[in-house]
C-alpha cells in the first residue's frame, strides 16, 4: 500500500511541478522522497496485525510477484532488438509502448501546456499523470528503459497487491498464491479456440479473439496489462487496496476515508473508467454498512477528495480530446456468453461451483463485477467503440470477480483452469516474436 501511494503521490506532486514549469529530475526526486515518507507513515496507520512476513506468506508473496515478472521476461527482453533492418518492434507494442515514448518525450520539454505530439497545435489529452515519474528520469538512461522498468515495477506491485488482499480475504497463503496466478494469466478460453482454428495461431491477438474473429465485445485479460498498459494496471492497484480497506472494516472514520478518496482520484488520474466504476460501488458500500460506520461524513470526505483530484485533472487538460463522449450501446445477443464463457470463462465457471459466498464482501465484489460487466454490454466511447470500455471495465469485473472466484480453489478445478493457460502462452510467445511481420487477421 505504501508503494502504491508513494508513487501516487509522487506523480501528483510532478503534475504540479509540471504545470508551473518547474519539473526537473532532481526537483521530482526531492518530491519523492518527501512524499514517499508521507505514504510509509500513512500504510501504517492501516497495517494489519496480521501483515508479518510469517503470517502473510512472505515466499509466496515473492512466488506472485515473479509470476507477473515470468509473463514480462521474455517479451521485454526483445524490446528494439537488432536485427538486420535495424530495431524490431513486435507490432502488439506499436500503438501502446510508442504512444508512451511520445508522452515521455513532451513531459521532458518542461513547457505547459503540453502539446499533442500527433495533432500538431492540440493540447495533450491523456494520462500523462502516470509517465511524469519516467520521463523524469529518462534522461538518466533512455526513455525506453525508464518505461520499461516503470511496466515491470507496475505490474510487480499489482501482483504483489492482488495476493495480499487475496490473504486479507482469508486465504491461505498457497491458495492466494495459486489464486493469484489464475487471475494473472488462466482466465480466458480463447486460446483454446484459436489453436484448434484453420488461421495460424500466431497471427492472431489471442486476447482479443472475439473481436477480431468473431466481431463481439470482448475483455482484455490482465495479463495484457502487465505487458502494455501499465497505468490502467496501476489503477487496477489502487481498486485492490480498496478492496483491502474494505475487508478489514475501511473507511471506519473520516480520516480513513479521505485516503479512499485519494485512492478514487488516483483511479481517475490513471484509468477513469475504474473510478467511474468503483466510486458509485464505494458509495453503495457505505450505504449497506451505514449501521456500522458514519454514511453522510465519510461519504462525503471520500467525495470531496476524489473530485478535488478529478478538478485537477481537468484543469491539467487530461480529458480535453481523449476518449470523446460515453455513449449506448445494445449489446449483440452472443456478447453475453461469449464475454462469460469465452474471455473469463474460469472465473465464471468457478464462481458457479463454488458454495454461497461466506463473507458479505463477496456479495458486494459480485456487485461490483455485475456493475462493470453492465458497462462492457451497455456503455461505449465515441470514437473507441468497442475497445476502451469494454476493455477497462472489463478488467474491473475480472478483478472483482476473480477474487471471490478463487476463494475455494480445490485440486479438482485444475481442469477448468489448466486449458485457459493456453491464451496466456500464446499471447506471450506472439508478444515476443519479433520475426513475424505478417498482418494480423482483421
């Protein structure tokens, strides 16, 4: 909790130093370490009795954060490498890790307002909140390195996240360990189906099988995130600490709850969509349990918080042409299964099995997920029809549902689970396969 909010804060008080034109790599290192102290003390003002490396599982937590760091390894390490015409660049990283280049490399103008690098007079309108603290250091090594890194720490921290609060909700350490990793990388079936198709398998975003293939909706699998959208993963960190404050009895207080509403304002500074979903979710939350904790005070310190942040960021210019306006959409009459059996079959299937969820927060997890599950079917983007709700709200809903999906993990699941590894390994391989130069189908 302390790195997710030491980083939050650090690239909260760049944004500023960024807005007045003040932003250096020495400025932003001094920030950071001031701020860093600030977080440290504030996780311990939550820290668990049971948080001890003994109690939490300390070899499993390394064994689920070198998962995420595995599913990376490969694919990173070719990353621009040489070949004979030069430095390749498989194309599943063109449209995410170059757009990042291209942030990183206008933040180091040090000039406010920032300009689009692809429309030429227009305002950069994107999460540039995450990249201040690479491209604050870029010029150290290379831009590429300082991204490459802040993907791997990103996705090290969401993992490291996802089986702590996986401990808080009661698991044991080896099944919040094996949860963990079902979750990273054994969720969907598409795999399956583009191995057994006609088409070569590795021309084809496994992933996202449904759309390319079959013209549906689909979701983008987590471990999508660790390779290419590291500050939607870091919003999806923040989620998870929410979901921890909230199964250890959070926000109990005003105080605690003005750090939800530093976490909401994060979520939106990061990957909107997740605040969009989580905020009215929290609030609900609140209501149920308004006999146990103060509704209209913490509610309120919570609101306030995150939409001071939202002002901020507006007034940084991050959603000026970005993302156009949300829309509504009807969903086609095979999304629904195809979304449930095919892009997160696992969870669904084991959500299924499973007995009557034992804990009030797996009821209010089931909530959250049916809430972004509504989302993917029913709301859409101008201009990212298709993709960028479905995609990030999706992500939400495996994140929600997945925890109260491997509460009861059991040997006998691996037959659900074990064919869904095949999606991640073909994602892998083709994310690291920088001799294929082919179009990909569609």
């Amino acid at each position: 909790m302390g790195g997710a909010l030491g980083f939050l804060g650090s690239s909260l008080a760049a944004s500023v130093l960024y807005r007045f034109e003040l932003a250096s790599s020495l400025t932003v290192l001094l920030a950071s370490v001031a701020l860093g102290a600030i977080a440290t003390a504030a996780s311990r003002r939550f820290a668990d009795s049971a948080s001890s490396d003994e109690d939490l599982g300390l070899g499993f937590l390394v064994g689920s954060v070198g998962i995420a760091l595995a599913v990376v390894s490969v694919p990173f390490s070719n990353i621009g490498a040489a070949v004979a015409e030069g430095a390749s660049y498989r194309a599943y990283f063109s449209a995410d890790l170059m757009t990042h280049l291209s942030v990183t490399a206008e933040l180091q103008k040090g000039t406010y307002p920032l300009e689009n690098p692809f429309y030429r007079g227009g305002a950069l309108g994107y999460y540039w909140l995450f990249f201040t603290f690479p491209a604050s250091f870029g010029s150290w090594s290379t831009n590429q390195h300082a991204l490459i890194l802040t993907y791997v720490a990103s996705g090290a921290l969401f993992s490291g996240l996802l089986y702590v609060t996986a401990r808080r909700l009661s698991l044991s350490p080896f099944r919040a360990f094996a949860g963990s990793c079902v979750m990273l990388g054994a969720v969907s079936y598409e795999g399956v189906v583009a191995a057994v198709r006609s088409e070569p398998w590795t021309d084809v975003n496994e992933d996202a099988l449904a759309r390319w293939v079959f013209e549906l909706v689909s979701l983008d699998g987590l471990h999508r995130s660790l390779l290419y959208t590291p500050q939607h993963l870091f919003s999806y960190s923040l989620l998870l600490i929410l979901i921890w404050m909230l199964a250890r009895g959070e926000p109990s207080s005003v105080k605690s709850a003005l750090v939800v509403g530093v976490l909401l304002g994060g979520m939106a500074g990061t990957s909107i969509v997740t605040a969009m979903l989580a905020g009215p979710w929290f609030i609900f939350v609140l209501w149920l349990r308004r006999a146990e904790v103060p509704f209209l005070p913490t509610a309120a310190a919570a609101t306030t918080t995150s939409l001071v942040m939202l002002s901020w960021f507006f007034a940084l210019g991050f959603f000026g042409d970005a993302g156009g306006a949300l829309t509504f959409r009807l969903p086609k009459l095979l999304e629904v299964p195809s979304i449930l059996f095919l892009d997160a079959g696992v969870v669904v299937i084991l959500v299924l099995w499973r007995k009557r969820p034992r804990l009030s927060l797996d009821v209010e997890l089931v909530v959250l997920a049916l809430w972004a599950f509504a989302c993917v079917l029913f709301v859409d983007l101008e201009g990212y029809e298709g993709v960028w709700m479905a995609w990030r709200a999706g992500s939400v809903f495996l994140v929600a549902l997945g925890l109260v999906a491997i509460r009861e993990l059991r040997p006998r699941h691996a037959f659900v689970i074990v064919p869904a590894l095949l999606t991640l390994a073909l994602d892998v391989f083709n994310a690291s396969d920088i001799s294929n130069r082919r179009m990909s189908p569609g």
